[in-house]
C-alpha cells in the first residue's frame, strides 16, 4: 500500500511516541497506557502528555490522538508499513491452515472493526493492538493515526482501503476527495 500524505503534525506526533520507546521512557509509557478504554478526560496523565503537544485540537481529534498514544504505549513498535487491514492480514496468516484464506477468528474480530462507528472504534482498536501485540505484528502508527483521524468519512474509504489490503488487492488506496475533486465529479456526473 502507497503511504498517504500524512500531515506534519501526525507525522511529529507519532515521532514523539517513538522517541519515547528508543528512550526507553518506560515511566511515560506507563502513564499513556493507563488511558486505555478510557474516554479523554479521565487520565490526566495522558491527557496532559497530548495536549501539551496539541493544545489546539478539537475534542474530537483530542480523542483519537491520545487513543492512539494509549495504544501505542500497549504495543510500542517501530517499523510497521502500511495500513490496518495490512497487519490484520498478516495476523490472519496465522492459522492451523493457511491455505484455506485468513484465520476465521481473525477474520470476524477484523469484520466487527470494520463495522465499528466511532463510539466503538477505541475499544475494537484496543482488541485489535492487543493481538498484534501478543503476535509480535508491528503497526504502522503513521497511518493507523491518519486513518482514526478519517474514519467516520461518508465515503468509508478507510474501510475500503482496510478491506483491500486484508482480503486481496493491492490497487492504490483510496484517499479522501478535496472538496474542489468532489465538486468536479458531481459536475461531471451530473452533465452526463
């Protein structure tokens, strides 16, 4: 999968969460994975390492970046590529018989994220890290931040994208339109 144009802003974040992992910042680490499950302004630990990074978020964004600190302290690697679906695939390698497609098990927890709204998103999530953790299966935290960040899009492309890279095809994933690609497509369509 092609890496999507990531902001400078995930980009520092994710830099930041693996310096703390090549420090060897264990006490922080700690205190990220304390926020597991649980909702933005209930860790305050956690919540004052992101929004002294961040402090001009919305509460939305607030959220997905510190679900993504607390889960990277519940897996801190480094090295990762490509999206979700891309590690979910591997992990569905992992099967009494590989032959026959992904793990049944792996298969239906990945159906269900896929299904997830964005209420239940951080707690799938939080399952789903748990796995790869304990299957020693690197996560691209780049691009599972840049995801998180798009996952309620109307067009469901992050679920798309997360589907071809799990079941099959490697074709260019899809990226959110800009307003101004939307706007000539409809025009298009609608001249058609």
């Amino acid at each position: 999968m092609k890496s999507p144009p990531f902001t400078e802003l995930e980009d520092r974040f994710v830099g930041q969460l693996a310096k703390l992992e090549a420090d060897e910042d264990r006490a922080t680490l700690a205190q990220l994975r304390r926020g597991l499950g649980k909702a933005l302004g209930f860790v305050t630990e956690r919540d004052g390492w992101v929004i002294r990074r961040l402090p001009d978020l919305t509460h939305r964004e607030l959220t997905i970046y510190a679900l993504i600190a607390s889960l990277f302290a519940q897996h801190p690697t480094v090295g990762g590529s490509g999206s979700f679906g891309d590690a979910f695939r591997e992990l569905g390698r992992i099967s009494p018989a590989p032959d026959r497609g992904p793990n049944p098990s792996v298969e239906k927890r990945f159906v269900a994220l896929l299904n997830s709204n964005s209420e239940e998103l951080g707690d799938r999530l939080r399952h789903a890290v748990s796995l790869l953790r304990t299957n020693n299966i690197a996560i691209d935290w780049r691009c599972l931040l840049y995801d998180a960040l798009r996952w309620d899009s109307s067009r469901r492309w992050v679920q798309i994208n997360w589907s071809r890279d799990f079941w099959g095809s490697r074709r260019k994933p899809e990226s959110e339109p800009d307003s101004e690609t939307r706007t000539q497509a409809e025009a298009a369509v609608a001249s058609a």
